[in-house]
C-alpha cells in the first residue's frame, strides 16, 4: 500500500481511536494526552483536519503526514518530559501518579511511528 493510500486511512481510523477513547475509555492513540483532556480533543480535531486536507489537496498527502508525525513527535517528548522531568507537589503527595508501564509502551510505539512517518514524508517531500 503507497503512501498516498495508508496516510488517508490512518487519518480516517482517527474516527476509530475516537470512539474507543470516548465511548469505551481505551485511549490508543493520544496516551500521552491523558492528564490533558482538552488537548487531547483538540489533537483529534487536528487530525480530521490533515484527513480534510488530504482529500482536498492529495498532492499534499506527504507534507502534511510529514508535519503531523512533527508535532506528534514534540507532542510526545513534551508531554513525557512533563511528566518524568519536572518536580510539583503532586509527585510528592501520598498518592502521586506515575508514568505507568501502558504510556512507556505508548510512548515508544507512537514515537516510532511518528518518527517513521516524519522521516519517510521527509524524504518524500525532498524527493530522495
């Protein structure tokens, strides 16, 4: 399957990993979003955004997966150096929420696909 036939449908599936999310709790896609919920609806709307995008204009299919797995990728690095990083009082309160084992695994498989995805749409919007 080319490029310009799996971006489309990973974007469409957005409608999947919404539903999953919202309607039945399992977040897949945006665990990194978690403590965040308006951003997390925010990062959704955005991706229906670049899906709009790519039907309108298909001959943008890889720059915008390109810029998309961009900001996935700070997104990510952001939202887990919040976390691991910075000190505040809640990690010192008895009951402090750790990074759990579901967002490391989370973290590393989204950081690769986005990374994959930022490097190939790289080179597609390059022409290597």
């Amino acid at each position: 399957m080319t490029a310009n036939r799996l971006l489309p449908a990973y974007y469409a599936a957005t409608l999947v990993f919404l539903v999953l999310d919202y309607a039945f709790g399992v977040n897949v896609r945006l665990t990194f979003l978690e403590p965040w919920p308006q951003a997390r609806a925010g990062y959704y709307g955005f991706c229906f955004v670049c899906l709009a995008l790519m039907w309108w204009r298909p001959a943008w299919i890889a720059l915008i997966g390109c810029f998309e797995s961009l900001v996935t990728l700070v997104a990510l690095i952001f939202g887990m150096a919040i976390r691991v990083m910075i000190p505040y009082d809640a990690i010192f309160a008895e009951n402090a929420q750790f990074v759990t084992a579901r967002e490391i695994v989370n973290f590393l498989i989204a950081g690769f696909v986005a990374y994959y995805a930022w490097v190939n749409g790289l080179k597609a919007v390059i022409g290597r």
